[in-house]
C-alpha cells in the first residue's frame, strides 16, 4: 500500500514543550519526506511522558494508524524518578506495539540536561523525534534499510 494513503500519529509530551515541539515538527517532516500527505498525519498532545504509551495504545488500537511515533523527553533531575519513569515509558511504548498491532516507535529522548536534550533534537541533524518517524515509516511499509 502506498504510503500517501495511510495515516500515522505522532503522539506528544506537553512537559519540556520547547523540546519536544522540535521532535514533533522532526517527526512530521520526516512523515512528509517520506511522500504522506500532511493531512494524513495526526498529531495528539498528552500532559507527560508517563501518558506517552497509554495514548499510544490507544491510536494502535482505534485502527486509523499503519503505525505510531512517540515523542517526549524526560530530563535526569535530583531523585531517582527518572531512571523509573524512564524504564517505565520505554517499556509501555514496547508493550503498546505488540498490544497495539501496529508499530510504534520512541523519540522519547532520556537526558541529563536540557542542553544534551536540545542536541538530539536539532532542526537539522539529531532529531530523536524524526528517527521515530523514520523507523514508523519503514515498519509500516516494509521498507528495510539496505544497510541492515
């Protein structure tokens, strides 16, 4: 099936939002690079990235997405919350794929700093958001890498 014709939803963290916008608009280019019509492509805003995997679930499973690209960015801080909440969103955007029957990739950048979490999401360059795109894409379309 031809990508144009097929929808994907870029699901999105509202915490650290000047990052993550940048992820979010990499991910969309990276759709429409790809030939898929800006108006196939979805776009939904949760509060956190703990809310990233339910959503994602959630557009796995409405049955409108060949496949789904997660994006937030959780930043290391004093406690060890984001080694748990880390483990936690990594493993729940997994179990969404499998649940979900579709692909669902992560953009979701884990950092120390907001200053490393600013280089992974480039407009040009690292952009976390558009390698989950990316990735989305060739799932959906069977489109392997030829370096594999």
């Amino acid at each position: 099936m031809p990508s144009k014709r097929v929808r994907f939803c870029v699901v999105a963290s509202l915490f650290n939002p000047g990052i993550v916008r940048r992820l979010a608009d990499g991910a969309r280019e990276a759709f429409y690079g790809h030939g898929v019509k800006r108006s196939l492509v979805d776009l939904v805003w949760v509060p956190g990235a703990f809310e990233l995997p339910a959503a994602a679930l959630k557009m796995a499973k409405s049955g409108r997405y060949r496949a789904v690209a997660a994006v937030g960015c959780i930043l290391q801080g004093e406690t060890p919350q984001f080694t748990f909440l880390s483990q936690a969103v990594f493993s729940g955007l997994a179990l969404a794929s499998v649940a979900g029957g579709i692909p669902v990739t992560s953009g979701v950048i884990t950092a120390r700093s907001a200053r490393q979490a600013l280089a992974r999401s480039k407009k040009r360059g690292v952009n976390r958001g558009r390698e989950a795109a990316d990735a989305a894409w060739w799932m959906a379309n069977a489109a392997w890498p030829k370096e594999i």
